[in-house]
C-alpha cells in the first residue's frame, strides 16, 4: 500500500468515512477472506469482495482526499460501504488487525487492576451477589450466562422451549418481507442469538446447543427469500450456526448415527452453506460407524434420483456435493476422482483433485491433473490463479523451477496485466530482468500491431502496457501509447499525475474531461469530487503561465451547469 493510500484509508481515516456498524461488518468481511485485490497502484487499488455476489470496489485518492466507489447499492448512492472497509483493511491489514478500527477504552495498568481486584475481594458475598443482580437486570447477555452457568453447576437442564421461541422471534420478518434497509438490524438480532447460544455452550449445555443450532438454522433456510439479502447476511448466519454446532458435537458427541441422519438433512435440505461437505467437517465426530450411516443415507438418495436430463437439479448438485464430503472425509483421492470425473465444471474442482492426490503422496499425478485444469480453463484467468500456485508449488518440489517460471509466463501472455506482471516478476526471482525486457517486447508488438485512432478495442489492448509502463516509471512512453490507442479509463488520472510536472496542460485535458464525468452523475458526492478536478486544473494552468486555462473551463461549467444548484454552491464556496 501507498503512502498516499494509507493516509487517506488509515484507520482514523475509516473512522470518519464509516459509522461503527459498517466498520465492524467490513472487518468480518476482511476476516473471513472475501476480499480478492487487483491491481495496486500509486494511488488507487481496485479489488472484488464477495457477497451474496461479487462486488467490484475501486479506493482511490483524489485531490489528496479518499475517494471511492463500489458497485453495491450502498456504494451506488456514495456512501462508504463495508465492502470498502474490507478492501482498505485487504491492502493494509495493520489497519484492521487488533482492533485498531475501534475506540479503545484508556489502557489499565496493573496497578488499576489490581485496585479493582482487591476491591472486590474486600467485599462480603452478598455485595458481590447484589452487583451482579443489578447489572444482570440491565444486561440480558449476562443474566443469559449466570442463569446457564447456574443450571450446569447444578446439574439441571436449560429451558429449551423458551430457546425454542427466542429462535422463532429473532428469524421474524415483520410484514413478511425484510427490505434492504432493515436487513443489517435484522441480521444483527439474529447475531445476539447466536451469541447466546455460544454463552450456553462455553457453560456446559451443548447437548442442547446440537438441538437449538439445528433448528436455528432450519429457521434460517426459511428465511431465504424473506430477507433481502443482498450482503449474504443469512449465509453469515448459516457459517457461524455450523461452527457453533460441530463445537458443540465435538463436546457432547451425539449417538453417531443419528447425527449423520440429520446431517444429511441439514446439507441436502437446505440452501445455505453452513454444513456444506458436512462429512469432511465432522469426520471425528461420526467416526467409522456415523460415517458408514452417512454413506448409506446419501448413496440410497443418489440412486433414487432421476436419471440425469442435463437440467439443473438442486437436489443432485446437493447430493453431490455430499458424497465429495464423504471422499474428502476418507481421505480417498479416487473415490474424489470418480465423484467428480463427469461434471468438472470449474479449476476449482482440478484443485481439489490434485491437493487430495498430494495429500496421498501421488504427485506426479497430482501436477497431471493441475496441467489438465489450467489447459481447460485457460481462458479463465481469474480463477485459475490458486490451481497454477499449486502446480507451481508441485513443480518447484521436484526442483522443476523452471517449469514453475513457464506457468506464470502462460498466465500473462494469456492475459496480460499489471498483477499479472508483478507475479510473474517475483516468481521468477533472480531472472526477473529478462522477462522484465520480454514481457514488455510482447506487449509492444502487440500494440504495434493496432490499427491507428483509439478505440475501445485498441485501448483494451494497450491498457496492460499503458499501466505496466506507469508501474516502472516509463511515463512519456505510457502517456504516448495512451493517446495513441486509448487506454481504460481508470488509467487517465494516474497517468495525468504522473505527467503533470513536466506537461501540466496534458495533465489539464484529463482533469477537464474527469471533472466533467463527475458532474454528469448529478451526485452531491461527484460535484464534489468535480471540484477537486477543478483545483488541481487551476493549479497546473498558473503552472504553465496560462491562467486563462481555468477561467474558460469554470465559465463553460458555470455556463452549462447553472441549473445545479449544490454545484454552484461548492464553486462560490471556493470562491471561484
């Protein structure tokens, strides 16, 4: 991360831009993985943050001011979104590691511990009780805990119908319905519960916990089309109720048999992924018997499926995604391989053949099924990055480097990019400076052999080489290839940057053109980010001598964009 970027989207930084629910939702995004970053440049990164669906984020700094944007429907309106928090927390994970986003309270010292501690000591029990008494009458998290802790340490059950109706009570949707707006609260009740939950397990009730997780989440498959759930709170949910269940299974093992029985419901019943490949996960617990049950219950399924038509089927994708669990749990790399064989839909599912053929010692075979994939779906060059790190991976076990080299080398020249560059480059360590000079030559020619006048498909082809030569400082020849083929047009503002010391008219026909865009979205946030445009317009015009630049180009906006009225505003603030 830039020392640009990490001042605009430093955690104090994120503090202003977002309230404190949207920093803590980003932050459980960041933490669960969902952030896959693109390009990193001097002064903007862009990134895919997975929800429900995939949303594309853009950070950016702007007149020295964070920008941004993100394709959810709180980014579409120019708010700060979570997916923003995770992407700014993805480039610089000290922002969001220990908590850094959140007000702290003053720091105790030992001393001031150890004032409490022999406080309390001093008091009578009663005193201790009737503290307790009274924040648990404010506090119903707590008085949930003592009351739990109490029944265990008496060796009495919990009130499993009272759970039972508070589980029917959080998964309500007044009015049937959940709009967007109101699905965070919702979510964030739903949240409490689960927390509760958790607060029985840790006092020793996890028999219950198996019983209350499962209909929890029962609850909040019915909830699929009740919820809106564009932010993919209820497979949120699904996840957190899995884990608390296997944790819970681990604690009191059930009768193993039953449990796989109902297993098999929760993943093939279901739409939510919480006990997806629940075989896998709960292999311990199952154990040989449970296991043997779980296959019964599954292959009888299976063979009681209609022969398959090619239509899509919820139930067979279910169903087989089941008995993968159940080859994945045995540790059986042919038994994944005959599961799979017919329906290789994704380099994800290479992958998992080729890790399960390492696990078991059978590499050669493994680095086969890697090559396959990466040859299928060549094309797809977004999702087989993780399958050519684990060929790579393979190779370089068996001292192939080389080869290694040669698979990152076929990622970029299929499709070439900055990220495509800067991986290359790393990988091939020490001989980095000949593909360096050879990635570059490839690139060249290819332009070269544009024909002549920018166009969106000539741009599309220079754009790599065009962000490439920013990336290693070649300006004048990115600014040259630019104007003569065109390039995306998120690379115009690095590259007027980058050439505004030196030509700060050039720089002025990007600012001009940006600052345009920006007013056309009739967004208070777009006039406002016009306004920087127009600052840094103003600036390199007096630059060049030729101050006259800025005044034809505020009249023109003046002119044409009288009837905005917020804009005409930030203009007279400014005093323009």
């Amino acid at each position: 991360m830039t020392d640009l970027l990490r001042e605009a989207f430093s955690a104090e930084g994120l503090r202003k831009l977002a309230d404190p629910r949207t920093l803590m939702r980003g932050a459980s995004y960041f933490q669960d993985r969902r952030v896959e970053l693109g390009p990193v440049g001097p002064d903007a990164v862009e990134a895919t943050v997975r929800g429900t669906m995939p949303y594309w984020v853009e950070l950016r700094v702007s007149g020295g001011r964070p920008a941004w944007s993100c394709t959810c429907p709180v980014g579409a309106e120019g708010q700060f979104c979570k997916h923003a928090v995770a992407v700014a927390m993805a480039v610089d994970p000290a922002v969001g590691e220990g908590g850094l986003l959140f007000r702290r309270a003053p720091e105790r010292g030992a001393a001031d511990d150890e004032g409490l501690r022999s406080y309390l000591a001093s008091l009578g029990t009663e005193q201790l009780v009737d503290l307790l008494l009274e924040q648990a009458a404010a506090d119903f998290r707590l008085r949930d805990r003592l009351t739990a802790r109490a029944a265990a340490a008496a060796g009495a059950g919990i009130d499993e119908g009272a759970w039972r109706k508070r589980i029917t009570a959080a998964f309500r949707t007044p009015g049937g319905f959940v709009p967007y707006r109101r699905a965070a609260d919702w979510a964030a009740g739903v949240s409490d519960l689960i927390d509760g939950l958790a607060d029985l397990l840790d006092a020793g009730h996890a028999e219950a916990v198996v019983r209350l997780a499962e209909r929890a989440h029962q609850r909040a498959d019915r909830a699929i089309g009740a919820v809106d759930d564009s932010d993919g709170c209820l497979n949120d949910i699904s996840f957190r109720l899995a884990a608390l269940h296997l944790r819970a299974c681990w604690e009191c093992r059930p009768d193993p048999v039953q449990l796989a029985r109902r297993l098999v419901d929760l993943e093939v019943t279901t739409d939510l992924l919480g006990f997806h490949r629940a075989a896998a996960d709960y292999a311990e617990v199952l154990g040989p018997d449970g296991l043997a049950e779980y296959r019964r219950v599954v292959e009888a399924r299976w063979q009681a499926l209609a022969p398959d038509s090619g239509e899509w089927s919820s139930e067979r994708f279910a169903l087989r995604q089941t008995r993968i669990g159940l080859a994945l749990a045995v540790g059986d790399p042919d038994e994944l391989i005959a599961v799979k064989r017919d329906d290789m839909k994704a380099p994800s599912d290479y992958q998992e053949i080729a890790e399960a053929l390492q696990r078991a010692g059978r590499v050669e075979e493994a680095i086969d099924w890697a090559r396959h994939g990466l040859e299928a779906f060549g094309r797809r060059h977004w999702q087989t990055g993780p399958l050519r790190d684990l060929c790579a991976a393979l190779l370089r076990g068996r001292g192939e480097e080389e080869s290694a080299v040669r698979l990152y080398w076929q990622a970029f020249a299929e499709a070439p990019s900055l990220g495509a560059y800067r991986q290359l480059l790393a990988e091939a360590g020490d001989g980095s400076a000949h593909l360096e000079q050879r990635a570059l030559t490839l690139l060249r020619t290819r332009v070269t052999g544009l024909p002549a006048g920018p166009t969106p498909q000539t741009g599309a082809v220079a754009s790599p080489l065009v962000e490439i030569l920013l990336y290693e400082g070649e300006v004048e020849e990115a600014w040259d290839t630019a104007v003569a083929c065109g390039c995306e047009a998120r690379l115009w503002l690095p590259l007027a940057r980058a050439r505004e010391a030196t030509y700060p008219l050039d720089a002025v026909a990007v600012y001009e053109r940006e600052a345009l865009a920006q007013i056309d979205t009739k967004k208070n946030d777009g006039y406002r980010n016009a306004v920087k445009h127009l600052a840094a317009i103003r600036r390199l015009a007096d630059a060049a001598g030729d101050p006259e630049v800025f005044t034809r180009i505020l009249a023109r906006v003046r002119t044409e964009h009288r009837p905005k009225r917020n804009l005409m505003a930030l203009l007279d603030a400014e005093g323009w």
